[in-house]
C-alpha cells in the first residue's frame, strides 16, 4: 500500500514533483511568448516603411468597403472546389486500381494510369493551368465549352487526382498480405476481394493524408484566377486597382485562413487518431 | 478425397515441400506435426491453391487441382483454410465477415443467410458477439469467428494452419471444442499443429514433416508410442 492508496486526497511523491514541473513549464512558456510578442511590437513599426506598409496593407477603411465583395467572389473558389473534389477522388480511385491491374488485356489502362501519375505529379500547378486553361479553349470550341471554369478546373482535377492515387495506391500496398490470403482462400475472386477487403480498410488508412490535399486543393482553387474566372484572388486584385491599396488581399487571406486552418486542424487530428490505432 | 503425389515446392533456392504423398479419405482427420519451418504451412496453402505446386499432383474429387492454368475460384470455394492469425477482417463485424463469401459467391442475400449464419454463432458458444468487430473479441473468439467463416462456404474439406497457435493457453480449449465438434459431425479435415494432446486424441493419421518430407505417418499410437525414426522420437521429446 502506498500513501496514495491510502489517503487518495494526498496526491504521492511523483505527482507533487510533476505538477510542480508542470507549473514552472507553464510559466517559461508565458513568458518567452510575452516577451517575443513585445519584440514584434516594439520592433516593426520602428522599420523605416512601416507608415507606408500599414497604410497600404492594413486601411480599415478599404477592409471594410472590399470584405463583403470578397466573401462573395469566394463562394466561386467553394463552387470550384465542390465539382472538383468529388471528380478528383473517382478519377484518383480510378488511376490507383489501374496501376495494379494485372491482366495482360488491360495492360494499356496500367501504362497509361503509370504515365497519367508520372506526368501530373512532374508538373507545377500552374503550368498545367495555363496549358489546358488557355490551349484546349484555343481550339475554337463552342460556347459552353470555351470556358475557362470548365478547362481551368480540368486541369486541377488532373494534378489533384495523380496525387490522390498515389495516396490510394500506398494505402492498397500497407494492407497486409494475410488479407488478400484470407479473402481469396474464401472463393473470392480478385476484384470482389479488391473490392471488398483491401479498398475499404486502404482508404480508410489514407484518409488523413488526403485530407491535407483537400486542404492544398482549396488553396489552388486561387490559381484559376490566371486563366478567367473571378474569383476571390482576382476579385482583390480589381479591388487593388480600385483602392490603391494592398488591403484586399489581406482580406482574401485571413478568409481563406478561416476555411484552411479548422480543416488542417481536423485533418491532424484524423492523423493522431489514426496513430494511436496503429499502436 | 484427397490425394497428394509427390508435391514440389520452393520459394527461390529454398526447397521447402520436396515429394510429398498423402491419402485423405472423406471424413478423416489428419495431423501434420513437425518442427517450424518443416513445411506444414506451405503444404496446407498449396492444397488451397494460395502458393501453387512446382510440380507434382493434388488430387481432388478426381481433378488434379495442381495443373497450371487451372481457375483457382472454385476451388478455393470447396477447400477452406483458417490461418493462424485469424486474418478477420477488421472492417466487418463478425457476421459480415462470415456471410460476405457466400454473398459474392454463391450470391446468397444477407437475409437469406441470416438465419443459417445465426445457428452458427450459437452452436460455438458466439451467439451474443455475432455483430461485434473483430477488435472487439477475444483471440479465442476471433478465431472461432474465422472457422464459421470458412464453413459458412460449405467446404468439402477444411485446412487448419496451426489455428491455436497465436493464442493465449486458457483460450485453446474453446477452439480446440470447435475441432472436436466438427470431427464428431464427419468433416475432412487436416491440421498443422503443435497440440499433440488433441492430435493422439482424436486423429485418424499423424504425419511427421521434417525438411520438406513426410518422415513417417501412421496412427496417433504408433507415432506417438512407437515412432520408428530416430528425428520423430526426438521432435517428441521436445514437445511432449
């Protein structure tokens, strides 16, 4: 028996030191951060363009006038991303299976699905953009089908769903081979045990990481701005020539923070969730 | 039932099955014994068709089941196997890690099965942990989850790879009554095992495997009272 069991009131020996770590801790911490904070403050406005920079990046007055324009041009950037999303993930399922596909008939599908992967993850977003943003319109085709939206998002559909399979395709490979044993050894042919057994729990791994291309695919979303659509990167931009001012973008940011962070934020938490699973 | 003529098998220069004969009458229980890495395990997976035969026959119902080429699917469908590490899956609960075989295959509905798939549960002592996850059970009971599954197929015949191996020994028992229950009813079975108590109990022939050949067989007595080979006298020195 010891002290503790005793008397549960009277925390033992190791407790009392711990909380007594755990308090000085907390104080070196509040004050390092006090003390960095104050630096910032003291220190940036004493930099020479500082009058100029808050003039220029931080006029309430233009906030207030461009925020509620802004918020509207984003509705865009979360339409974009909606058609998007869902494309992305059939098309990266899609490549995934592909590239494990054995039979001989099918061989093509594997080459292309390995080609598709190699080429859209060697590429910068960007380029992709302007290529098929610009080139497939140039074409001459037909309204609806010039439309940049239509090309703009192809392209981010391509670059997204070559990494997307990627992802998939390491979670098919970190399903244990007594898996596939197990299914097959039930009569289950490949597909059915693709299907069933290895898919459901591959995916289920590769949740976290996927999150964190949602999170980088609403940021992309901004680079179609280059291609056409209004949205709300391009949207500050004519508010900048408008205003004189740099402010808008600022607003941008902090709205685009608001969507990203809770979602970064969630996506580690499936990661840690999924950590302490594995343990 | 099953007939094995001279079965060859290795994984790169390692010759793990090197000429194995073995008779398996319907409704007869074998008993592979031998050290680890004596080739009981890749022999079992061979007759299941998971690591095909180098060469060699497997007889089966009057098919060599070892010809190259040969569809494994329906066969596999009439040879169950259950693994040592219970290999549920972890996604489904019990009930439909059992009922999604004869789903996809025989196209049973879920409902058509239910009741069938409930009897089961029942009659090994599951009945209350039928709609548990895998991680919900005990070592014991996943196991026994994973013989229901491989007999909710209906098999011919059913290959046990040293299935009480992984568990802890208070939990043996209640799969090893599984066992004895499916021997008193009549089904072929054979077994990969390290439980010579059971294997002198209730085993129509016991093998001894050692490097990849059957050394000696014979009934649970003359293995286990009178083996003839000097290495099979040793291995039972050991274990016993």
């Amino acid at each position: 028996m010891t002290k503790a069991d005793e008397n549960p009131a009277m925390p033992g020996r190791r407790a009392q030191y711990e909380a007594a770590l755990r308090r000085r801790s907390l104080w070196v911490a509040g004050v390092s951060t006090s003390l960095v904070f104050l630096a910032i403050l003291v220190l940036v406005p004493l930099a020479p363009g500082w009058e100029a920079v808050k003039k220029s990046f931080f006029n309430w007055g233009v906030f207030s006038k461009t925020f509620p324009g802004l918020l509207d041009a984003f509705l865009l950037d979360i339409a974009i991303f909606a058609w998007c999303a869902p494309l992305i993930a059939l098309l990266g399922l899609f490549v995934a299976i592909c590239r494990d596909i054995q039979k001989p008939a099918l061989y093509p599908l594997r080459l292309f699905a390995t080609v598709y992967t190699d080429v859209f993850r060697g590429l910068p977003v960007i380029l992709v953009i302007y290529l098929v943003g610009f080139g497939i319109p140039g074409l001459g085709l037909p309204r609806p089908w010039n439309s940049p939206y239509i090309w703009g998002s192809l392209a981010l559909i391509l670059v997204y769903a070559a990494y997307v399979a990627e992802v998939i395709r390491s979670g098919i490979g970190s399903i244990h081979k007594s898996q596939s044993s197990a299914a097959l050894s039930l009569g289950l042919s490949n597909a059915d045990t693709m299907r069933y057994v290895i898919l459901p729990q591959a995916l289920r791994n590769v949740l976290p990481a996927n999150m964190n291309l949602v999170v980088a695919l609403q940021k992309d979303v901004a680079l179609l701005s280059f291609v056409g659509p209004v949205e709300i990167f391009r949207q500050a931009g004519v508010y900048k020539s408008l205003y004189a001012s740099f402010t808008p973008y600022v607003g941008a940011a902090l709205i685009f923070l608001a969507i990203t962070i809770p979602m970064t934020r969630f996506a580690d938490h499936l990661m840690n969730k999924r950590r302490k699973q594995e343990q | 039932m099953l007939s094995l003529r001279n079965i060859q098998k290795s994984f790169g220069n390692h010759h793990v099955l090197c000429g194995i004969d073995l008779e398996v009458a319907k409704g007869e229980m074998v008993c592979l014994i031998g050290a680890s890495g004596s080739g009981k395990s890749t022999l079992l997976r061979a007759v299941n068709l998971l690591d095909p035969v180098d060469d060699g026959e497997i007889w089966f119902d009057g098919v060599d089941i070892a010809e190259p080429g040969l569809d494994p699917q329906p066969i596999r469908q009439r040879i169950g196997l259950v693994f040592q590490s219970f290999n549920l899956f972890p996604h489904m609960s019990a009930a439909e890690n059992v009922m999604l075989a004869p789903r996809r295959v025989k196209g049973l509905s879920r409902a058509a099965q239910r009741g069938r798939v409930e009897e089961l549960f029942e009659r090994f002592g599951l009945a209350h942990r039928i709609d548990h996850y895998p991680d919900q059970l005990s070592g014991g009971q996943q196991q026994r989850v994973a013989i229901i599954r491989a007999l909710a197929m209906q098999p011919d015949i059913l290959l046990f790879d040293e299935i009480t191996s992984a568990l802890d020994p208070e939990l043996v028992a209640e799969v090893l009554d599984v066992l004895r229950s499916l021997r008193a009813e009549g089904m072929t079975m054979i077994l990969a095992t390290h439980e010579m108590g059971f294997a002198r109990e209730l085993a129509d022939k016991v093998c001894f495997l050692e490097s990849g050949r059957i050394l000696e067989e014979g009934t649970p007595a003359q293995i286990f009272d009178a083996p003839r080979e000097e290495r099979t006298r040793q291995f039972l020195s050991q274990v016993l």
